[in-house]
C-alpha cells in the first residue's frame, strides 16, 4: 500500500481517503477493496434499478455508494446513521462519485412500530475514536430516548416508503428477538448484517428465524450477511 495514496477505487467507486476516522487496518481493507465485501456482493445481486432502499447504519456511506449506484438515478436512497460525525464523510463520497441519497441522524430500532420498546430507551450511541465500532450502552432509565426512532417512525418523518432495507446495527438487531417486527408486505427484501461476536451465535441466529417467521425466505449469505425476500 503506497504512503501517497489519496483514494481507494472499488469496483469502478472512488473514495477519498483524507480525513478517514478509520485505523490503518480498516484503512488497508478499503485500499486492497476488501471493505465490506460480504454486503456488497448481496447489494450486487439482490438489489434491483428503481429500488427504494431504507439502510440502517450508514457509516461512511461505503455501501451507501454501492446502493445508490445499484439502484440508480430512478430509485431513492435514504441512509440512517447513530453517529452525526460521519454524515460528512457519507456525503463526501455520494457527492464525489456524482451519486445522490439522504442521510439522517438517529438510533434505529429495525422494527415497524409507533413506539421504541422500553429496553432500547435506557441506551444511548457511544462512539469509538478512529475506529468506526460505536454501539449502544447503557446509560440510565429514558436517558437516550431523544435519539432512538423506530423505522416507522423515521419513514413517516421523512415521507420516505422503502421496498427495501438494508442493516448492519451492530447487534441491536436483537430487537426482532422480543418485539413484533411488522415489516409491511411493500418492504420485499432485507439485507442485513447479523453480529455474534456482540450478541453471541444463538441470538443471531434467532434474529435470522425472526425473519424467516415474518414471511421472508433466506436467499443469500456471504460470511455473516445475509438476504431474505418475500417468500
């Protein structure tokens, strides 16, 4: 890895380096293009031109650029992220390969309800300097009810009516273990990043049941990711 590299090119998608909140090793995986290659490869085969794509935990906005490709200038990209200091960085890189979408701040909690459950409210995002794995702890009764939001009610602010949902949470997927999902019928394919080194290898897998109970069908998987759609 050259020390005068200024962007890491991933499939034709260019991203500047400069400035990147990220460690030297997630820094040598974005160069070599083995950043997130497991969600890519479902993005790829799973997501469709026109698309509207709901993902939950934005990050970078690495795969955001992905999906924004993939669905194209007909389909609608909307990016949720825990920690407001990387929507810059999402933006930037968009922007920079002439891609569009809308990023917003929140704790999202992945299921289709009014109400955050109770569980969720005593949490709050806590992030890590410099190395992009800030979860959720937490920190007293109601203390982070502010920032929590279920996907229902970050689709009614944002007039947003996805077919698709894209999510990588870093273990609060758990919430499909013990709360009714209730994805709506027009939400037809799920990609998600399931997290047992955070809620151990029972919980995942429960967590991919959850939605296998909910009417989807497994049809992808590449190490710990995986794509349900409408059975």
């Amino acid at each position: 890895m050259s020390l005068f590299t200024t962007h890491a090119v991933i499939d034709g998608l260019s991203f500047p380096l400069s400035g990147l909140p990220i460690p030297y090793r997630k820094r040598r995986h974005l160069i070599r293009g083995d950043y997130e290659t497991p969600e890519r490869a479902l993005v790829q085969r799973f997501v469709e031109p026109g698309m509207a794509v709901l993902e939950l935990g934005a990050s970078l906005g690495i795969l955001s650029t992905f999906i924004a490709r993939r669905i194209g200038p007909e389909g609608k990209l909307l990016s949720v992220e825990a920690d407001p200091s990387l929507r810059r960085f999402w933006e930037r890189n968009l922007s920079h390969n002439g891609l569009k979408g809308r990023c917003v701040h929140a704790l999202a909690c992945p299921i289709w309800q009014d109400a955050v459950p109770a569980r969720f409210l005593a949490t709050a995002f806590r992030p890590c300097d410099n190395k992009l794995s800030g979860r959720v702890a937490d920190v007293g009764d109601g203390a982070g009810a502010d920032s929590w939001k279920t996907i229902r009610g970050i689709c009614t602010e944002e007039d947003f009516h996805p077919d698709a949902l894209v999510v990588d949470i870093e273990g609060t997927e758990t919430a499909w273990l013990d709360e009714p999902i209730g994805i709506p019928p027009a939400i037809r394919l799920i990609i998600a990043e399931f997290h047992p080194q955070y809620t151990g290898p029972d919980q995942a897998a429960r967590c991919v049941q959850a939605l296998l109970d909910e009417g989807f069908r497994l049809v992808g998987f590449q190490n710990h990711a995986m794509a349900v759609a409408r059975a």
